[in-house]
C-alpha cells in the first residue's frame, strides 16, 4: 500500500497559473487546435471528473485546503494544471511539432514553479493532497497492457509503439520529477519511476488511435475548407 503525497505552498497556484497563462496562450500563437482541445477536455474533462467527481467521494483522493477555501475551484485549478500533460502528448503526435522546445519549456516551468513557490513567501499557507492508490495498482497496469496491446493488434509499427510508451512516460515523469526534486512529493525515486511508467501510458494507445484515426483528418479537412 502507498499514497501518493503533495504538500505546497498556496502560492505554488499562483506562479502555476501564470505558466498556464503563458502555456495556453503559444497554443494559440502557433495555432495548436487539437493539444488546446485536449488541454481542456483532458484537464476539464477526464480530470476534474474522475479527481473531484469520483476520487473526492469515494476516499480515494483527500485534500487539506486553508480555512474557507472553495474545494471545487480547488480542484478546477488542479485539473486545469494536468491538461498540460494531455497537451503535451498531442503535441508528441505531431509530425510538424518541436518536439524539444515544447518539452524544455514543460520541464523548466513545472521546476521553476516548484521552487519559486517556496523561494518567494508569497503565500506559504500549507495544501496537502493525497491519493490512495493500493486497490489500484493492478487496474492501472491491466490497462496498460490493454492498450499496448490495441496497438500491436491493429499493426502499428514497434518503433511507433515504443515511441508512445516513452512519450506517457516521459510526461508524467517531468512532473513527478519537479515536485520529488523540490520537496513538494515525498517519497523514493523508484516509487516515481514506477508512476512514471504506468500512470500516463494507461490512456496514450487511446488517445493515439483517437489521433491518428480521426483528429488529425478532421481538422485537416477544416483546414482546407479555409
């Protein structure tokens, strides 16, 4: 059994919000239409529904919040701040995507944030959240299998299959990192790279098949029509 710890300050959402800010608004200069899309239905979507909407009352998720603060907003920003994970992803899917920069810029802000919020005292009023997630381990990996598995089925190349696997892994990895390197997620490495590994990589097959067999084409369709 283990959980899955976060403690920061409240301020840590301030500078947080500012990189959405600054994230969403590249999304929009370099004309991202579908990583916007997934930023918002993944982080609104899948997020805030199964974080808030399910975790929150059934114990599985657990928040410490100051005094008077509003737990769904809470969860809104929290969720919101994981759509970039869903963005990043669509932006791996790309051929016409730098791939580095995005992922440069990813890595340096969630590091930066972790460490500004305990660097510049703007607000330390302490948020702890928590996730149990014994009875879940094997669910998780089961959907890993099942959709690696989808993948080689349908005849993707093992290159490409490979290439999706590091790219779950490496999306969650940048944020598992800048918060076990600052001190906001306690714990061991290897309990980080384990996350790594499975937590994102049980929905890219999915999202990749939802890409490749129509978003991309839809939105090429649009594209021409203009």
């Amino acid at each position: 059994m283990y959980d899955v710890i976060r403690t920061f300050g409240a301020d840590y959402i301030l500078f947080d919000l500012i990189f959405l800010a600054i994230f969403i608004g590249l999304l929009l200069k370099f004309n991202k239409k579908i990583p916007l899309l997934a930023f918002v239905l993944g982080g609104l979507g899948i997020n805030l529904l199964v974080d808030w909407g399910i975790w929150l009352h059934t114990g599985i998720r657990e928040v410490i919040l100051p005094l008077n603060w509003n737990v769904f907003w809470f969860f809104f920003w929290f969720s919101l701040s994981y759509g970039v994970e869903y963005a990043y992803v669509f932006l791996m899917f790309e051929k016409k995507s730098n791939k580095l920069g995005w992922t440069l810029l990813i890595l340096g802000s969630w590091i930066l944030i972790a460490f500004l919020s305990q660097l510049i005292p703007l607000n330390d009023t302490t948020i702890t959240t928590i996730r149990h997630m014994s009875n879940l381990r094997n669910l998780r990996l089961v959907l890993v299998l099942i959709g690696y598995a989808l993948l080689f089925i349908l005849k993707y190349d093992w290159k490409k299959i490979a290439y999706l696997f590091f790219i779950g892994f490496l999306i969650h990895f940048m944020m598992e990192f800048s918060l076990f390197v600052s001190g906001i997620r306690p714990g061991s490495f290897l309990i980080l790279f384990e996350n790594s590994l499975i937590e994102f990589n049980m929905g890219i097959p999915f999202f990749y098949l939802l890409y490749d067999k129509y978003l991309k084409n839809k939105f090429k369709q649009k594209t021409v029509k203009r």
